[in-house]
C-alpha cells in the first residue's frame, strides 16, 4: 500500500517569494536531510535560499526564477525537489533510477529563485500604492511596448540579471545598447558593468565557493537546450546535452547571436569548461486554459 503522501509544492498558483519560504521550510520539515542556507541577497535586502539535496562527491548546480517573469522555473524546481525529495524518502526509482543511489552520488544544489523581488512584482505581490510598485512602474514608464508587469524580467534596479556575468560582457552591451536599452529597464539592461547587482553577484561567488561539474539554468520558453558559448566544448557536454534532448523531447541547438554573451552558463562556461546549460522549458500555449503558463512565459 502507498503511504499517503500530502503534496507541499503548488503548481497552480502564481508563485512568489512568501510562498516559497513556506514551502521550503515545510520540505524542510517533512525532510530532514535537505540542507537550507542562502547565497546572499537581493536589492530589497530578501535572503536568496539554495536547497541541498544529497551528500556525494560529484557537485551539481541547478537555478531558476533569475528572470522575473519566468517565475514559473522557480515552481518547477521546486516540485522536483519534492518529487526527488519524496522518492529518497521512500527508498524509489527516479526517472529509471534508485533515488538513494543519486543521493550518495550528487550534492545537487538548487537555487531556485534567484530574483525575488522581481518575482514578487510579477505574481501580483506587491501592494500598488507601495513605493517599490511605483519605483518598477517608473521605469517601466520609458518602455511602453513592454507590458507590465507581465514583460517584467530584471531585477529592483531594472538591470537584467542574466547579462551580468563576466563572459564577452562588452559584446551583450553594445548588443543591448543598440536595442535601445541603455538604462534601467524592464529588460535587457545590461548594467553599469558585470555583477553590480547583488542577485548576479551571489550567484557568481556561491558558484565560485564550490566545484560544480555541471550547471543548469532554468529559462523559459520554447522546449530548447541550450550547451555552447563561442567555441568553447566542454568535454562531454554535448553527449550530456543530447541525453537531455533525447529524454524531454526538448531541441538541442545553437543560442540566437543576440542573446550568446553575459549570460550565466556563458560563463560557467567560459571559466570551467565544463558542461553548462540553458534549458528553455516548455512553451506557450494558444489557449487560456492554464493562466499560468499562458500569461507568464516568455
Ligand atoms: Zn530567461
């Protein structure tokens, strides 16, 4: 008989940084050997929690949530820690395998929300007469094509956190900046120089504290890996990348030139050689049948 098992992990709710301090601290409850801290902080001063799943050598780095409005990256890890959480529990197979067995083998860490103050203002959780809705509003004010706050992906300071990262910086700004984002935005910004901003920034030295063999980055949309950044090829990474294409049906292929340079993997990349990964997941439905996914993706 199957032990009853409550579910903690919603995937029907606009998930934002309240929510998933609760979930975690129930997680956290319901499974004794996952491991909490915190990378460091956001703008608005809110601790960035990583998960600890597993106590093997190898060490694994997962994140999501670094754009605002692909939020929902956040939810999926997090019901994968659950699932995978879950499975240790009660000694099961994960995707084919002993779950225990990828417990010894892994450290997985899983920084799930990586900008959390952007999340908050695009899951609708912040008062609208608040002057941190009105500081976002302002900005945002410059960029009428941009709706918001559904086209919202930088962080507080309308700098996007994914073209911070030291790996051809100069050439995503002059890209950016030919766009036309040449100042705090809703998106595209690529700052003042790399890793002003402190969600980038823990990012950066939490990376550097460890020794990752592998990362993935959690974007979305459009069922596609992402592997390479300029000629750089990780030993194994493409092996690796066509097991994942071949097990999510996702596409394994080339980043669009406009978005190839300042990006974190680009620089796991870049400074490890190691395998390093976007995955774009999923893909934006026609109908409104699910608000969740059709409204937010992008
Ligand atoms: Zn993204």
């Amino acid at each position: 008989m199957k032990e009853n098992v409550t579910e903690i992990v919603p995937t029907n709710v606009s998930y934002s940084y309240r929510i998933l301090k609760e979930n975690i601290k129930e997680l956290k409850n319901t499974y004794a050997f996952l491991k909490v801290g915190s990378i460091g902080h956001s703008v608005l001063k809110k601790k960035i929690p990583y998960i600890k799943i597993g106590n093997g050598k190898k060490e694994v780095l997962y994140h999501g949530g670094i754009h605002a409005n692909e939020w929902i990256t956040s939810t999926l890890l997090m019901k994968f820690i659950e699932n995978f959480s879950r499975a240790i529990s009660l000694n099961e197979v994960i995707y084919g395998k002993p779950a225990k067995h990828l417990f010894s083998m892994v450290s997985l860490y899983v920084i799930p929300m990586v900008n959390p103050d952007g999340i908050d203002l695009v899951t609708g959780s912040l008062e609208k007469n608040s002057n941190i809705y009105k500081n976002y509003l302002e900005i945002s004010k410059k960029y009428k094509n941009i709706s918001f706050p559904d086209g919202w992906k930088a962080n507080f300071n309308g700098v996007d956190l994914n073209l911070q990262f030291p790996a051809k910086w100069e050439e995503a700004k002059r890209i950016k900046f030919s766009q036309g984002f040449t100042n705090p935005a809703p998106r595209d910004f690529v700052g003042k120089e790399p890793l002003t901003e402190p969600e980038a920034l823990a990012l950066y030295n939490f990376t550097l504290k460890h020794n990752f063999n592998l990362s993935i980055s959690y974007h979305t949309q459009g069922k596609e890996i992402y592997w390479q950044f300029l000629d750089y090829e990780p030993p194994k990474a493409k092996e690796i990348g066509e097991e994942f294409a071949k097990f999510s049906g996702y596409k394994l292929t080339k980043v669009p030139y406009n978005s190839s340079f300042a990006g974190y993997k680009d620089w796991f990349i870049q400074n490890y050689n190691k395998p390093g990964f976007t995955i774009e997941a999923g893909i934006r439905r026609k109908s409104t049948i699910n608000f969740t996914v059709s409204r937010n993706l992008s």
